[in-house]
C-alpha cells in the first residue's frame, strides 16, 4: 500500500471514530460498490454463470442489508446526513436482491423480497419505488395482472415530488399514469383510464405550483401529456405554454412537438424556430427543422416541406441520427405527391447509408409495398427478393442482436407480402425462438401460430405454438390472446 493510501485510511478511520454514522455510511457504500462489481462481472455474460457465482454475488448484497439493517437505519432517525446515506445503500442492496432473483428465473421469491423492501424500508420512498417498479414486471410475468396492475396503480398515485432524496422530480412517477392508462384500455376498461388520468392531471397540477423552476417544465410537460391523452391538444399545449423558461432551445422542441400533436401546424413555426435557431446542439436542432418540415406537410404545403427537409441536408455534410428519419420522412411525401421515382432514390439511400437503421428495414418494405399496390407484383416479386438478400447479408455480417432481431422480424414480413406463406410462418416462429423474452417476437409467434391454422397439416404446429405462448410469453396480452386461441381451437375442434 502506498504511503498516501495509507495515511487516508489513517484518516478515514479517524473520521470514522469521531462520527459513528459516517464511518457507517463508508463501509455501507463500499459493500454495495463491491457487490454490484461483483454483479457486473456475473452478468457480463449471464448465461454462462453457475448457480455459485450467483450465489456469491447474493451474499455481497445480502452483507449490506445484514450489516446495516432497515430496523437501525431506515427509520424517521436518519432522515438526513451519514445515516440516510447508509439506509439508502442498504435498501439498494434489499432492492438488488430481488433483481438477483428475478434474473435467475426466481420471480416468486423476488416478488416475496421486494414486498420486504416495502415493509422494511418505508421511510425511504426511492428505495420503495423501485422495488414497485420492478415488481409490476415480475407480477406480470407470474400471469398475476390484477396484482401486477394494482401495483402499477399505486406507482401513479405517489407525489411526484415525494421523494426528498431525489432531490427533485421522479420521471418513473411522472410517466407512470400514462402507462397505467395504456394497461386499463388494454384491458378494455376505458372509464378507468380516464379517471386516472382526471388524478394525474389534478396531482400534476398541484405539484407545479409547489416546483422549483428548476422541475416546473418537467412537470408541465407530464401534465401537457396527460392532457394529450385525455383528448384536450388545447389544454395539453397551454401547459407548456404557461412553464417558465420555455424559450430554451430544448424546451422549445418540445412546445414545437406538442403544437404538432395538438393539431396547430401554424403554431410550430415559432417554436420551431427558436429551437434550431438558438441551439449549439445538432440533436435539438436539427429535429426542430424536421418537427418545422411534418408542420409544412400537415397544412398540405408540401413544396416547403421538401425545402425543409433539403435544409437539414445543407446545414449538416453529415447530418448524423437526422439524416435516416430525414431521407424516410421525405420519401414518404414524395410517394403521396406522385413522384414515385424519387421516392425510391430516397428509400434506397437510407438503405444502402445506414443498413442497421429500423428505418432502413422499413424502407426496403415501403418499396415492395409499393409495387403490390400498383398492382406490379413482378416487380414487388424482385424488390422483396433483392431486399431478402440484402437481409441475409446484414444477418451473416452484423452481429448486434437488435439488429438481428430487427432484420429477421422485416424478412418475415417480407415473405408474408409476396405470399411465401410457410415461409413466413417458420420465420415468424422462429423469430420467438431466438428471442424468447422479446415483445416483437411474441407478437411475431402469435402471428405465425395464426398463420399456421390456415396451411396444410398446420393445425397441431399451431396449437402447440398457443399453448406454449400462453405459458412463456412475457407479455400479458400475448398470454391471454393465445390461451383463448388454444381454447377457440380446442372447441371447435379444429
């Protein structure tokens, strides 16, 4: 050890002496830097762990929660200083147990841990937050959605403000009555929906005039979304509209965005403009000028929606992640102006410069897709053949597994519209067997098993499919979808 090293041991254990809650607050915080060191190393490559360099990593957690317990630190007596600091750190280890669990297959007993995390630790709202947060994932997974849901609900019933370790705003709380509406009209209970949103925009309210200026537009943006998903653009808007400091370039952005959301095209512009005309970021910038180009197409002017697109082409020699949605969106309005030829060029740039980009795949569709509708299927025939090979070739040379994913999901699809039907229903399925957790692909194997129903000898391929959907899928809507397809199958008996 070196001599300075030492003496700031030296000095750490006399600061230690003096103040029994900072020397705490060190060893917590080390413990819990050492067990998610620890954790990364497992999960570098999970698959090839065993069960004992699991277990090493639970007991370094498990080590925190032992040697500073909720009882001792997560209580009203350290709701400040050192203390507080060892209590959090404590409870993210409590927290971590349960992620453990969770990762090894284990939801029961990590939905079992994180219930504790909410008893032992209700003094520390961050901590309970995230232990909600990922319970609603694991419930789901267990097919226990009421409770799942409940869960989710109590998550958007919390004060975005609440949780004065944060020291400021939650986002996870923030976004959580949007998606908790999602869920409850998925579910087909629209009215429910509706009055969590009513709260949400109540509470958003409240808790803008109780921010700083530094969270206002945070919350004002939260509660303009809320807005947007209860009908009301013109009071989704106005909440942006009423935040401080909304003429900063990114904030502007997002005035711009919500003006186009909200149905006043004519109201970008000046938004728009003060964005990319004030920002020293490309990213802001840049996607100010394209939310000013959809403006241009929403008040059907499409001539200055084009020269607005060019405009990003010629402030930019590289105008970086704008150019694949600047080429897309382009091409896009130049198929529906009639001027198919330059739409092609636009679709093929994006695919031959940024082959790995999702709208790369979805222009190689866009242009099969095309041809079918003109009633050119020779010529869809050798698009969708030529964008199938183009695949094959990402596939065999790009090895990011969302990549992947992404091409092997397009060339499905592409088989499907060129009618290669058991093709695209082996592809389909086996989207789901190489990516079994994924939504894409549960969604792409429940399309396959559909599939399957109407070709010759299908019938058994697709019951098994549904009724191993039913069971292993991540997704809820997925589960239920197949297990009432299984049983409609079973039923009639076909």
């Amino acid at each position: 050890m070196s001599r300075l090293a030492a003496c700031a041991l030296v000095l750490l254990l006399l600061a230690g002496c003096g103040d029994p809650a900072l020397w705490a607050r060190w060893r917590a915080e080390r413990g819990l830097w050492r067990a998610r060191a620890a954790a990364d190393r497992v999960l570098v490559h999970p698959a090839g762990a065993k069960d004992r360099d699991w277990d090493v990593v639970e007991s370094r957690f498990r080590d925190v929660t032992e040697a500073f317990p909720a009882a001792t630190w997560a209580s009203a007596e350290h709701r400040s200083g050192p203390g507080r600091q060892v209590a959090l750190a404590s409870g993210q280890a409590a927290v971590a147990l349960g992620r453990l669990a969770a990762l090894r297959g284990r939801d029961s007993l990590a939905v079992e841990r994180w219930r504790a995390v909410l008893r032992d630790y209700r003094e520390c709202p961050g901590v309970v937050l995230a232990a909600r947060l990922d319970m609603v994932g694991a419930l789901e997974r267990l097919g226990r959605y009421d409770e799942s849901l409940a869960t989710l609900s109590e998550i958007a019933a919390l004060d975005p403000l609440g949780d004065l370790d944060a020291g400021g705003v939650t986002p996870d709380v923030l976004a959580a009555p949007l998606r908790l509406a999602r869920e409850l009209r998925a579910r087909g209970r629209d009215a429910d929906a509706d009055a969590a949103l009513g709260r949400a925009e109540g509470r958003y309210a409240g808790a803008l005039r109780a921010a700083g200026s530094r969270d206002s537009f945070a919350i004002a943006d939260a509660l303009s979304q809320v807005r947007a998903a209860r009908g009301d653009a013109k009071g989704s808007l106005a909440a942006l509209r009423a935040a401080p400091t909304w003429d900063l370039p990114g904030r502007a952005l997002a005035l711009a965005a919500r003006a186009l959301e909200a149905g006043a095209p004519e109201s970008v512009f000046a938004y728009s403009r003060r964005a990319w005309s004030t920002s020293t970021t490309r990213r802001v910038a840049g996607q100010a000028m394209l939310v000013a180009a959809q403006a241009w197409t929403a008040l059907d002017q499409p001539d200055s929606a084009i020269a607005a697109y060019d405009a990003v082409f010629e402030r930019w020699v590289d105008p970086g992640t704008l150019a694949a949605p600047a080429h897309f969106e382009r091409a896009e309005l130049l198929e529906r102006m009639g001027q198919w030829d330059r739409a092609r060029g636009e679709f093929h740039t994006l695919a031959a410069s940024y082959p790995s980009h999702p709208l790369a795949f979805l222009s190689l569709q866009r242009i099969v897709q095309h041809h079918l509708k003109a009633g050119e299927p020779e010529l869809a025939r050798v698009a969708g053949q030529g964008a199938i090979a183009n695949l094959g070739h990402l596939l065999e040379t790009d090895r990011d597994p969302q990549v992947q994913l992404r091409a092997r999901a397009v060339r499905a699809e592409l088989l499907l519209s060129l009618g290669m039907n058991a093709e695209a229903e082996s592809a389909l399925v086996d989207l789901w067997r190489r990516f079994p957790e994924d939504s894409l692909a549960e969604d792409a194997a429940l399309r396959g098993a559909r599939l399957a129903e109407h070709l010759p000898g299908g019938r058994e391929r697709a019951a098994r499919l549904y009724a191993q959907l039913s069971v292993r899928a991540t997704s809820a809507a997925v589960r239920r979808a197949a297990g009432e397809a299984a049983r409609q199958m079973s039923a009639t008996g076909r």
